[in-house]
C-alpha cells in the first residue's frame, strides 16, 4: 500500500515530527507500506529525528503571500500524488490550509487528517481569540470530506461533532530497557516555550520551592526564540534553573533525571509524559483540556493538577521531592502503565485503519 504524508514540516524537534518519524519508519520497516513524505520549503534540510532510509521524503517550495503561497501548495501538492499515486493521504497540519485538500486536488486517493493539537491551543487568559473559533467552525465543515479524522484523546472527541471521527493516541517513541534510578536531584520539563505550555506558571511554582530544595535543580528543553523565560526567571531571582535547546537524544535527559513536569494550559497529547514515563519517571501535570488525563493515572503513576492551579502543584511536587519511596513507587507505576502506548500496539491501530479504508 501507498501512503503519503503532508506536513509543514520534518525539521523541528516538536511533538508531531517525533511522532511522525516512529509512524513512517516501522509502517515501512515491519509492515510493508511504500511511505512518502511531502514537507514545505525543507530541500537539502536534515530531519531533526531520524526516519527509516525506506521513507520517502519531498518538499514542496511555497512562498509569497497568502494567494500565491497557496496556489503554489495546491499545484505542488496536486503534482506529487500524481506521480505517487497513493492509496491513502494522510494529512499532519494543524493549520487550515490542509482542510482544503480533498476539495482541491484530484485523486482517487482516501483522506484522513491528524489532528495533532486541542482546538484550545492558542487560547490566551481572556480565552479561544475569535478567528479561531471561526476558524474551528471551518474545520468542521471542511472536515467532513475526509474518510476519517483522527484524534489523540477521547477528551478532543468532545471539541468536534462530526462522524468520522476516531481515536487513535501518539506512541512512546523510544524502546529501552533503561530507567531513571531517581535518585539525581534534577526535574525536568520539555517542550516549547509558548503561553499554551504555561512556563511562567512552571516559573511561578519554581519560585515557591526553590529556597526550601537548594539541593535540586529544574532544566527546561525547548526552544526560546524570544528569551523572555530567561528573563522572567533572572527577574524572580532564580538559581537553580537551566534554560537548554531541545536535543535529539532527550531520552538521555530523562534518564539522568528523577521526575518530569508538565506545566501546560491546554494539550493535544502531551507526547512527553509517556516519553517521561518510559524511563520511569514519575509525572506532575495540570488536569488540562484534553489529553493529560487519559494518560496519568492519578496519584498512582503521578499527580494531575486542578488546572492552573499552582499553590496545588508546588505542594505535590514537594512530596515527591521529599520522598525517594514515592518517586520509585509512581516511577515503577509508570513503566507498566505507559506500555499501553508502545509504538508496536499504536501503529497496529494505524495499520488497521488503513486497511479499512
């Protein structure tokens, strides 16, 4: 079978790129699919994860403004799948150009889009801006001309009412049989440095705990383009903190550290609690829209926080740091709990969905 993606891109070092590179590497590798990729103005550019060398990687240039940009996506796009000719397009892009593609372009092809992120992502303190509840209502119009549009979480479910819709969650992507001792005082965050990520809450909480835990420190991975983290936490005095570009081995990271944080406003997944949890950390995450609970097992394999609030959070992350029995408890929790996402067990679903169609 043929499958192609369509994505922005391959290059970041985010969620859905991750996840993509695990998908297309063992869809081709243990399952026998001819898998393309189509990304945009990525020629000649490394991808930040590594991809099985049987995946088939293109780029598409589009630029100028919105009219030209998209007529140059269309016409790239319509070439490719005529030269493909792929069974299934499965389309990984968030924004509201990739709705557009089973209207535009020519195939006999079965669609399916990914979403890969909570239609409260871009919300700000006052709330969901308007142009993007406009554009929600747009997708949901749009999207009724896929044969499935597949979610992460039973909790995204609840933001669309269409009926093709289906669950299908991100997989772990590392496969190890090594785990955190947790006994190295460091706490760890990953993930972009964006309001939706909810860091200054992270910051906030840090300066809470910091003068009471000299002895720990709290590292952040992501990609501060603005470095206004870095300044907020010089503002509120803070010591043990460290401020680090994302790395593609993050799996060292995690080993090398005792628990894993996860200050979010809202989540499409939250790829990094059960990349935490494969190492055996114990996590601490806000009960936020839509995804941390449908992985955390409260006060079992770790906490989930009543969203935003930080007095709660401070308080359950002392008690992991004050005791080295909890942390191996939840962290032992968290090995079995998390194996429900193994790569394996996920792409399965996907291989299945395929096939269906």
């Amino acid at each position: 079978m043929k499958l192609l993606y369509i994505t922005n891109g391959i290059t970041g070092a985010g969620g859905l790129e991750r996840v993509l590179s695990v998908k297309a590497s063992l869809l081709t590798e243990l399952f026998g699919y001819e898998v393309h990729i189509v990304s945009l103005n990525e020629i000649g550019k490394e991808a930040f994860f590594s991809f099985s060398d049987k995946v088939r990687k293109r780029s598409i240039v589009v630029s100028g403004n919105p009219m030209s940009y998209f007529s140059q996506y269309k016409k790239g796009v319509q070439i490719l799948v005529e030269e493909i000719q792929p069974d299934v397009i499965s389309v990984c892009d968030d924004a509201i150009k990739g709705f557009f593609l089973p209207w535009i372009i020519s195939t006999k092809a079965k669609w399916i889009y990914e979403s890969h992120a909570s239609v409260l992502l871009g919300s700000t303190d006052k709330g969901l801006p308007f142009h993007k509840k406009v554009q929600h209502e747009l997708k949901q119009f749009l999207g009724k001309r896929f044969s499935k549009i597949v979610l992460l979480t039973e909790g995204n479910r609840k933001e669309w009412e269409l009926n093709n819709l289906v669950v299908i969650p991100n997989p772990v992507p590392f496969e190890t049989n090594q785990y955190s001792s947790l006994k190295n005082r460091k706490i760890i965050a990953v993930g972009s440095y964006s309001f939706n990520k909810g860091y200054d809450l992270l910051l906030r909480i840090w300066e809470s705990i910091e003068k009471d835990f000299p002895e720990w420190e709290l590292n952040i991975y992501g990609r501060d383009t603005k470095k206004n983290l870095k300044q907020c936490a010089e503002n509120l005095n803070l010591k043990n903190i460290h401020f680090h570009e994302p790395v593609t081995d993050i799996g060292a990271k995690y080993l090398d550290s005792s628990i894993m944080v996860l200050p979010s406003r809202s989540e499409g997944f939250g790829m990094v609690l059960i990349e935490a949890m494969s190492f055996g950390l114990p996590v601490i995450s806000f009960d936020c829209p839509n995804s941390p609970k449908d992985i955390i097992s409260n006060n079992e394999d770790g906490f989930l926080i009543e969203n935003g609030n930080i007095q709660e959070f401070g308080e359950k992350l002392k008690s992991l740091l004050l005791s080295e029995s909890l942390r191996q408890e939840m962290g032992e929790k968290a090995k079995q709990n998390v194996q429900r996402f193994s790569a394996g067990r996920i792409v399965k679903e996907w291989d299945e969905l395929f096939k269906s169609l």
